[in-house]
C-alpha cells in the first residue's frame, strides 16, 4: 500500500470544481491546488481488488520543504 493522495476533486475544461462520482473520460482536468495536468483513474470495476476512483496528477513534481 502506497501513501498515495487520491483526490476526489479537479477543475474541468468548465473551470468548474467537479467530484469524482460525476466525471467521464475524455475531459481535461486541472489540479486545484497546483493548477497543474491531472489524469482521470476510474475504471468502473467494483468488489474486492478494485482501486478508488481517483485524480492523480499527469506529472509528478519534486516539493521543495
């Protein structure tokens, strides 16, 4: 198991914050905190084994502390 942030929320090609539960493939999404590229992780598969739908970012970034 990774520390991996999922996150449930983006900026759509709207400028609108939008949840996971209601998003499709195929549309660009934004980061609201970096306002960097995000990908779309939601396959559809259900049950034991199945990953949470979630945004991830298309690339990662060094933080500098």
């Amino acid at each position: 198991m990774t520390n991996e942030i999922l996150y449930q929320y983006a900026i759509d090609e709207n400028k609108k914050l939008v949840h996971i539960d209601i998003v499709e493939k195929g549309t660009k999404f934004i980061c609201p905190e970096c306002e960097k590229e995000f990908i779309l992780k939601k396959s559809g598969k259900t049950g034991k084994g199945s990953k949470q739908p979630h945004f991830a970012h298309k690339e990662l970034s060094q933080i500098v502390l």
